[in-house]
C-alpha cells in the first residue's frame, strides 16, 4: 500500500464530502493534528495516523440506511439497534473497499473507535484519545488528557475512555455492548 497516496486521495475526499459540514471537517481536521503530534511523539509512522484520522469520521453525516448498505454484513446484527456507531462499521468498510486498505490496525482503529475493544493497538487508542482531545470539541477541558498521552498513552487512553463513556450515557446514548464490555476491561486493567 501507498501510504502518502493514499493519505492524499483521503484528504482530497474527506474535503469534498464534508465541503457543506464545516463543523465535521475541522473536527476531523484537529483529530488529525493530535495525531500527528501524538504520533511523532511516540515514534510511530505519522502518514498512517493521518489516514486513520482522516477516514474516522468520513462516512459520518450519511444516514442510517447508507451505513446499513456500506458496511460489512457480518456487523450489521450486532449493531442495528446501535445507529450511533454505525459510522465506524461504513468508515472501515470505505477503508476497505474504496482505498483497498489491508492494514489490520487502519481497520481496528476506524472500527472500535466508538467503543474501545479488548486488543487496540496504539493507533486506535490515540484515535481515541484524539476524538477527545482534539481543539474544536468544547465538551470538556482535555489538556490535561492531550498532555498525558504524550507521555502516556495507557493512561490517556483510559481518560478519554471514560470521558468519552460519560458524555454517552448523559447524551442518552444507547451504549453497545462493545463499549460496555471494554469499559469492563479497563475498569480490571486488562487492557494494555
């Protein structure tokens, strides 16, 4: 795979699909800066953040019934009743499909971005922690996460889980199991 071409062929649609949701796209824009910087910090390669951090949101203003028809069908059961995470079922199908993306750890993260998981790698714990952290979210004050992850990436990462956790159950989000069952593992410190 083509990383740097792919990052450009990413970013040029991401800017055209989010052309009339400016909002989306400066989000997607500072998840993309945190990552970079959280990248760079910790040695990892900075173009495969960026896609991941680009691609994250990219299929997030399409309905319901297109995520239902862009995504795998494997997943489709586990989360029909869950229409707020199916974003991250379509972006890793898109991943997938469209930009022919193998890379297990690209697919892990835009997938369980929403709900954490049992095994995330780096990547997708700093996707996370970069969905909560990045500039342009006004929910919370994070620099005390951003700062931690930039020495500590376990450690941030079980921040913005929870915070993310918390902002779902006063949003009156209907949490999916998969969210529940890694909070579980955090929550016993099994996740590393």
């Amino acid at each position: 795979m083509d990383y740097l071409k792919t990052l450009s062929n990413v970013i040029h649609d991401v800017n055209h699909v989010m052309k009339s949701h400016p909002k989306r796209l400066l989000h997607i824009q500072g998840v993309a800066s945190c990552m970079e910087k959280f990248s760079k910090q910790h040695h990892l390669n900075v173009i495969k953040s960026l896609i991941i951090a680009y691609l994250h949101d990219i299929t997030k203003k399409e309905d319901d019934r297109w995520h239902l028809s862009h995504s795998n069908p494997l997943y489709l059961t586990i989360f029909e009743d869950y229409p707020y995470y199916l974003h991250a079922l379509s972006a890793c199908h898109i991943a997938k499909e469209k930009y022919n993306i193998e890379d297990q750890s690209i697919l892990d993260a835009l997938l369980y971005h929403c709900t954490g998981h049992d095994d995330l790698d780096i990547y997708a714990k700093l996707l996370i922690i970069s969905d909560v952290c990045e500039p342009s979210r006004k929910h919370h004050d994070t620099t005390l996460i951003f700062n931690v992850a930039l020495k500590d990436v376990e450690a941030a990462y079980k921040m913005a889980f929870e915070l993310k956790y918390q902002m779902h159950l006063k949003e009156n989000q209907k949490i999916h199991p998969w969210f529940k069952k890694a909070k579980e593992n955090i929550e016993e410190n099994h996740v590393s």
